[in-house]
C-alpha cells in the first residue's frame, strides 16, 4: 500500500517531469505543497471527477496559479478528463494545461488564477455565494446547497493589495466554510522575503475576523489534516492554515531556493531528486498501484448520487423551490424575462423622462429586478452616489438570504469577489463604483472577460460632467481603454431608453462583463420610433436622419454628447445641410453587426463624419476615417461646475457645428 508520501511525490515527479519537458514553468510550488495537497484531496474535497460541475461539489481555487503544475498533477491522478498525454503537452499550444489554469480549458479549474491574489478574491465570491445561494433555498431538513471553498495562496497572494480587501471583508461576513492555506516558505521570485514581506501574518488575519492554525509543518500529513479538521469545525469564521513548507521540497540543491521558483530543475538535479524522494520510475511513469489511490471517480461518484438522493427529496418537498434552484444553477434567464423586459423599456419610453443615467439605471434595477432573483448586488461603499440599492436589496450582512453587497471601499475586490460569485453560480453580480475607480477594478474586469464570466460593472460619474470634484475624479480614458478589452461590452447610454437597453443585454450576455457607464447630470429623452428602440441593442443605430441615403454628413456620438450632437445637426440642418446623427452607445455590439447593416448606419460613401464625446479622441478615427474630426477631450479636466467645463473643452452647439463645416 502506498504511503502518503508515495502519493504526494507522484504530484512532485509529474510536475517536475512536465516543467522539464516544457523547458518552462514553477516547480518550487508544487513540490512544496504536494504533501497538503495529498491530505486535502484525499481525506476532504467532496467533488465528482466523472462531472466537474457538480452543484454541490467543493471548490478548490490555487490563488498562486504559477504552481498550476499542482492543480494539473491533482485532477490527472483523481480522474479527471486530463490524460497523461496532456501532463506531457504542459505549456503548448492549445493543451488543457496552459502555463496558468484557465477556466473552460481544463476540467476541474474553477478559475483561471496566476494574477497574485486573485485566486483567493474569487474564493470569496464563490464562498459568498455559496452561504446566500444556501440561504435562499436549503430548508429544515433539506441543506441542499452545503460546501466548502478551499484556497491555496503564497507569500505573493499575501502581500497583493487585493488580499488585504477580500479577506478583511471575508472576516466580516463570517464565512465559515472558507479556508485557505498558506504556503508559507519565506521565497519570492527576488529570494528570501524577509528583506521585504515581514507582516505578522497570523495576527494580521485575526485581526479580520478569521480563525488561525499557525505553525504548522506543510510536511507533516497529519499536522495538515488535525489543522484542516480543526478549520471545518470553524463556522462562523474564515479559517487560515499557515503552513512552513519548503519551497521546491525534494531537490537537493535547489529547494529552499528561489532557484526553483519559476525555471525547470534540469535534468542532473531531476535525476538526484528522484532518488532523494525515493521515486525510482521514469518520466511521467505512475505505479498503478499509486493511480488506484488516488482514483476519486467512485468517491465522487458516491458521493454526487447521495447529493441527488438529497435534492429528488427536496424536489418533491419544495418543487417550486427546487425548479427556481435549477434554472438559476443552469443560469437560464425566467421563461417571462423578455416580455418582461421589453414591456419596461416600452414604459420607459412612454415616459419620457428628463433624467440622470445613473438614476435611469436604478430606475431599471427597479423595473428588472423583482423579475430577477438572481441579482446580487453591490457597491464599493457609494451606493448613495451610483444609485445600486433598489426596493428588493438586503444586505447579506444581516440577511443570510439576502442580495446586496455593501463592499466597502474595496473595488479591486469586489471586482474579482464578482468574478468568483458568477463562477459558483446561481447569481448575476453587479456591482458599482465611479468610472474613474475602474482603474482600480481593471485587473479583475480583465479576467472577467478573459474567463467569459457573466458580470456587470456599474460606472458612474462618466465624464467631466461631474464638475466640481475635478480631475482627480473626471474619467477622460477610461472608457476608451475599457473598449479595448477583448469580450467585453462597454456602454454609455444617452438617456433612460438606452439605459433600459443596456442593462437588458447586460443581464442577457451570459459570456463575458458588461460595464454601463451612467451621468451623474441629467439627459433629455430622446424620441425614437419601434424601429430604433430596437436597434439601441446593435450597439449603434441612426437616431435622427436627414430623409436621404447619402446626408452631407454624419454625427457620431455618445451618452451625454448626443444631445449635443443633436442641437448641431438641427443647427446644421437650419443652414441647409443634410445630417444623420448616429448614437452609439456600445462600439463592442456595433463592431459585430453584419456589413450591410453597419453600411447602412455608416455608409462609405459618406466621408464627412465627425465624432462627439467627452473622452479621449484617438478609438474615434476607426469611425470617421483619418479625414474626419474627433471633439473629443485628449487632456485632463479641471474642477468647475460641469455647464462651465463643457464650454471651456470645446462641447458647444459652436464647436461641433464648425467641426462638421470643417470636413464637409
């Protein structure tokens, strides 16, 4: 029978073979943390190798994604679809075992982490998750939605701002069923730490709120499972396991080095460490004896028709509870979502209303929200200002079934927190802040997208329009450079018809985040027929024309511009020329229509075209033509009321008036 240390060092052979073969890759991680691997999936992960997405299955997040050799090594040996032939592909094109694990690439990896830190903010949203999610459904005598979230994370994770964030908060919201392990070996990539990372690490997280084994041997079998035993009972508290591990554990001459953090062992120093571990079989060669070990597929398999016993009990207990749990966890929209939602934008555009964006968007979290149960809400701590609490929000600090975050200043978090919460499922997260604090969230919008992850970013405050507070506070190249992010849609709605729309497809786009930039000042309704309230969701479409199929020119603009944009063309259209003014309020959407129908808004044969809005020019020539003009804002703001600022960049009737005489 194979000891525990036979299994944990097939985990260190198959990943130092690997790394080699690929001539790349992390070894160190791995190696050392082979043995708490061994110990957590062995004796505690409730998961179905045969179906990695078991509802109820636990989740296992590597924050320190670098090691992805660990996770790879874990999912081959428990019997996951991961063949050997891939454990030898590591790192080439189009493997299931890319340099960091991606979620959708590989079965089993829940997200895609190797960004330091963000590992264990998804953790968090899927813990969160997992408590509301259980809050809303499971009932006396029915905990059909009952799991744990484990993390491992390393000194890198650890000094990441984003883990301050996510974990304070995690203390807060008492989620129990969280624990993480740290890897703790003293070595960076730069060497050993203590030149620059010497937070007292324990007292740090008891501080926030969370329950800590320290001082545990990361080598010791059965000092990790009493450490990880003692966690689970822990559950009104995160739990942190501070393990000292050896980074690159096995090597001769190269563990406990920061040698072996990010480069291959080499063949003479694999050599040496295969008898030092007392591995004696080859390359990528695993006693079956070791496989039959660690074979999970009939735990799991087990374990997976107990859960179903549990929920065909629940189904006929609670069936109405159990189709809602269902369609949720298979993120299908309700059958009655799209009359639903067409029936609110037709009332918004009956109404007319002379509003804010940011006011129109509450006004749609209002109008969509009690039709969608799946909302989980949020705002880094400026509800008041994003306008993100609608009737139906609870807080889940108080309501364990709750469907609103209060972040706090946190938006970094909250971003990656999001990610997390969409990838357990059963949720929609939206969350909020000023378009300007993107920055702070970028990373995480970034894997948003980078995962298909269904998201929506709330980004208020879109412009100098926001006046006084100056330029500390006015977006100027934001929204510009979050268009340029792959499989995302960025929005900047002119007024509560487009804001209705937006957050339709938002809520519609299941593979990817959405960010709906919203005014603080108030945007005049914009008259449209049946015909151009549908096409708002193409992305761009004509909102007022000339009568003709080649105008003089055309108008492009966006969110606030629009209306700017409009009063010109009338201007323009006084003087006799014929003028088209184009709202695009997503470029993303518009960018995928077919030629014919982006043709017919933007005809070649018209090449006098100027674009208006109050950010960065340079994404507009692809509109225009090199010929055409951009009033645009390639400068920073300034702090003065808003009226003041438009006319002093240039965002008058006047100036895009003279723009368009300028290219006709």
């Amino acid at each position: 029978m194979p000891s525990r240390k036979d299994l944990a060092n097939a985990i260190r052979a198959l990943s130092m073979d690997a790394i080699q073969k690929a001539k790349s890759g992390h070894p160190g991680a791995p190696m050392g943390m082979a043995d708490i691997a061994e110990v957590l999936w062995n004796d505690f992960l409730n998961h179905n190798p045969a179906n990695p997405k078991w509802a109820n299955r636990d989740r296992f997040v590597l924050s320190n994604g670098h090691g992805s050799m660990l996770i790879y090594s874990l999912l081959h040996l428990t019997g996951y679809d991961l063949p050997i032939e891939e454990i030898k592909n590591f790192r080439q094109l189009h493997a299931k075992t890319p340099g960091h694990p991606e979620y959708g690439y590989t079965p089993g990896v829940e997200t895609t982490t190797g960004p330091l830190g963000q590992g264990i903010a998804n953790a968090v949203g899927m813990a969160i998750a997992e408590k509301t999610l259980g809050g809303q459904f499971n009932q006396p005598g029915h905990q059909i939605i009952d799991h744990h979230t484990y993390v491992f994370m390393g000194d890198g994770c650890m000094m990441e701002g984003i883990s301050h964030e996510v974990c304070s908060l995690a203390g807060t919201l008492k989620l129990g069923k969280l624990v993480a392990f740290y890897d703790d070996n003293g070595i960076s990539i730069d060497g050993e730490v203590e030149g620059w990372f010497t937070d007292d690490t324990p007292a740090r997280f008891r501080a926030y709120g969370w329950h800590v084994v320290d001082n545990i041997d990361g080598h010791d079998p059965e000092a990790v499972k009493k450490a990880t035993e003692e966690a689970r009972k822990v559950t009104d508290k995160p739990s942190l396991i501070c393990c000292k591990t050896v980074i690159g554990y096995g090597s001769p001459n190269k563990q406990g080095k920061e040698d072996c953090h990010g480069a291959p062992l080499g063949e003479d120093e694999i050599k040496l460490t295969r008898a030092k571990l007392g591995w004696p079989h080859g390359p990528f060669a695993v006693p079956e004896n070791i496989y039959t070990c660690w074979n999970a597929k009939e735990k799991g398999a087990e374990k997976e028709a107990k859960w179903n016993e549990q929920l065909a009990a629940y189904k006929s207990a609670h069936p109405v509870l159990a189709a809602e749990l269902e369609r949720r966890l298979a993120g299908d929209l309700p059958a009655d979502w799209a009359s639903k939602a067409d029936a609110y934008i037709a009332e918004v555009n009956a109404k007319a209303e002379k509003v804010a964006t940011r006011k129109a968007s509450q006004n749609c979290l209002n109008g969509y929200g009690p039709t969608l149960p799946e909302f989980m809400g949020g705002s880094a701590d400026l509800a008041g200002s994003n306008l993100t609490i609608w009737s139906g929000s609870r807080g889940i600090q108080n309501d364990m079934d709750g469907n609103y975050i209060y972040y706090g200043v946190r938006e970094f978090g909250m971003a990656a927190i999001m990610n997390g919460i969409a990838l357990h499922g059963g949720f929609i997260p939206y969350g909020a802040t000023f378009l300007i604090f993107s920055e702070y969230a970028r990373n995480a919008i970034r894997m948003s997208a980078l995962m298909k992850s269904h998201t929506i970013q709330v980004l208020t405050h879109d412009s100098i329009g926001l006046g006084e507070d100056g330029p500390t506070h006015q977006p100027v190249e934001q929204i510009a450079t979050l268009r340029m992010i792959p499989n995302a849609h960025i929005w900047r709605p002119c007024d509560a018809v487009e804001s209705a729309v937006a957050w339709k497809s938002a809520i519609e786009k299941a593979d990817g985040p959405s960010c709906l930039a919203f005014s603080r000042q108030n945007l005049p309704h914009m008259e449209r027929s049946a015909e151009q309230i549908a096409a708002i969701s193409r992305g761009g479409y004509i909102l007022k024309d000339c009568g003709c199929d080649t105008p003089d020119a055309i108008l492009i603009a966006t969110g606030s511009e629009v209306e700017l944009a409009m009063a010109a063309a009338q201007t323009l259209t006084d003087k006799g020329k014929k003028v088209r003014v184009v709202s695009m309020p997503c470029t993303n959407l518009y960018d995928t229509q077919d030629q014919a129908y982006r043709d017919s808004v933007l005809p070649a044969s018209v090449t006098a075209r100027v674009a208006v809005e109050a950010g960065v020019s340079d994404g507009w020539y692809k509109y225009v033509g090199l010929n055409g003009k951009v009033v645009g804002l390639d400068r920073f703001g300034e702090s003065a009321p808003a009226g003041e600022l438009f006319k002093l960049f240039g965002f008058t009737v006047e100036n895009v008036v003279a723009a368009v005489e300028a290219v006709l």
